[in-house]
C-alpha cells in the first residue's frame, strides 16, 4: 500500500490533484488508501445505485457512512494538524465511479443519481467485451452505449469522463460533452516511444 504515497510524492511540486484507482469495493483496503493520503478516489466495476451506495459509505465517515476512525495516526489529516478533518472530511474527499459494463450502462442514471458519487468515468475496453465485442472499443455499438451513459450523467448534474487512446475517438467523445478524457497512459506511451527509437536507430543500423 505504498503506491499512493509514492504518487503522492512525486506530483507534490505540481498543480495537479492525483486519482487513485482503488483494487475494488473493498472498505478495508479504500481505509487505507484514504489514510495515506488520497483525495479523490476511482472505483471501479460499479454496476448498480447499490454498489455505488456501499462506494459512498466506504468513503464517508459515520453516521453518513462506516470510514473507520484513524486519521490522526495517518498522513490523510496530517498526523491530525488539519483542524476538524473528521467533520470535514467529505470536503477533502471525492468519489468518482466506474460503468464498465452493459449492466451498468443500463443503471447510468440511478448509479449517478446517488448523493456522495461525484463523478462517472466509463471504460469502454471493459464494457466492449461485456457486449461481446472484446478489443473494439471504437464498435458503433460500444459508442453508443458510451453516449447513453453521458447523457444519463450530464442528467444528475455530474461530470462523466472516459478512456480513449484512439485520439479520433477521444475526440469524437469531447465534442460528445466529456468532462474530461484520459487519452494516454505511462506504460504505453513508454512502449510507443521506445519502439520508435527502435525502429529510427536499430532498424536502420545495418544500413
């Protein structure tokens, strides 16, 4: 669990708030992400308002939620030098949740209709293999589906983002009233770089 700390650490020098993905619905482990020091937080594979519910009450200390009590002990408030941090809290934190599926697609507006969820961020690589449509993520239908659950989270007033490396599409989903688009990730933006160094310099060598 010392990933989000590291993270933390190295964006600390920018103007930049940092996502932590948690593994799953799993209070436990989101306590200690919490604790460590992460303020906004992504959960993944919700389906229903239900899970998104129980998301909401493993974020939220009592009575709102169930949060176990241990930030005085832990960086979330400062080794408690953040005044009322517990009575706060919900102002520090933020809970954005996944629709990665056909189910979840069909749940849009009731997951995003529920008080504490923030904000909806789909992935389509997921849903496209929920729909029997694995590794094509740009499928007509997949888009459409995708289009279904902005409108239902633009609906409830939040904002609904997704993953989109084709830059077309990521695009197409911006002009579609996407908050915001994740267009690139670290491991493939190394893999895609090194490969064109190779292919520059090593390809060409025994020329």
């Amino acid at each position: 669990m010392q990933l989000p700390v590291t993270f933390r650490e190295a964006v600390a020098a920018h103007p930049v708030s940092p996502l932590v993905r948690a593994p799953g619905l799993l209070p436990v482990m989101i306590k200690q992400i919490l604790d460590l020091g992460a303020q906004n937080i992504l959960m993944p594979m919700i389906d229903t308002a239900e899970q998104a519910e129980a998301a909401v009450r493993a974020v939220r200390y009592p009575p709102r939620g169930d949060r176990g009590i241990g930030s005085a002990l832990a960086r979330s408030a400062r080794w408690n030098r953040v005044g009322d941090y517990l009575a706060d809290a919900d102002e520090h934190v933020s809970l954005f949740v996944q629709i990665e599926s056909v189910t979840g697609v069909r749940n849009a507006a009731g997951i995003a209709a529920v008080d504490g969820v923030d904000g909806v961020f789909v992935g389509p690589s997921d849903l496209a293999a929920s729909m029997g449509l694995i590794g094509r993520q740009a499928h007509p239908d997949v888009v459409a589906a995708v289009g279904r659950v902005f409108e239902a989270v633009r609906t409830a007033g939040k904002p609904v983002g997704i993953n989109a490396f084709d830059p077309a599409l990521a695009s197409a989903y911006l002009e579609d009233g996407a908050s915001f688009v994740l267009v690139g990730a670290d491991v493939s933006l190394l893999a895609r770089g090194s490969e064109a160094l190779a292919e520059r310099f090593v390809a060409g060598a025994g020329k």
